[in-house]
C-alpha cells in the first residue's frame, strides 16, 4: 500500500508541478504552442476529468488507508490495550 500511495502521489505531483511544457505556459496565455496537460489544461472538461480522477483516487486511498486496522480491532485474539490504542487513532481523525 505505501508504495501505491507512494507511485499514486509522484503522478500528482507531477501534475501539480509541472502543468505545462514550458511551465511559463500555465500563466502567460499568450504561449500558444505548449503542450498543457493535467491541471493545466485550458479546455474545462479536461481539467475537470483531472480534478474528479485526483478526487476520487484520493477519497479511495484514504478508505482503504482507514481499512487496514480494522481488520486488527475486529480479530478475537486482539489485547485490550491495543484495541483503546486503535480507538484512540481512529478518534484522532473524527475532528
């Protein structure tokens, strides 16, 4: 899983960082010949296909992310202790 996150964040990134090539195109819309992708991209549907994929794969993530110790909290052989200390994790996310 970390490295899916990890993989799943490059590609973000990448996206955030560097929207157009050159990047000077992202904010100087006189440059007409860059090549802009991802959040960069001038034409509204293809920026929102982007934004909803980062959305939703994120979202995604997270549930999966909050799943995994759920698997530890509901096994029978699971001490006490450790089970308040899972409590106490998942509470640190309800704010």
């Amino acid at each position: 899983m970390i490295a899916i996150v990890t993989l799943w964040g490059c590609v973000f990134s990448v996206m955030f960082w560097v929207p157009c090539i050159p990047v000077a195109a992202y904010w100087d819309l006189s440059i007409t010949d860059a090549k802009c992708f991802g959040f960069g991209g001038r034409r509204l549907d293809e920026f929102m296909n982007y934004f909803v994929s980062q959305a939703v794969s994120n979202a995604t993530l997270d549930f999966v992310i909050f799943l995994l110790p759920i698997r530890l909290y509901f096994r029978p052989g699971t001490k006490g202790h450790i089970r308040i200390s899972l409590l106490c994790f998942f509470g640190m996310g309800l704010r």
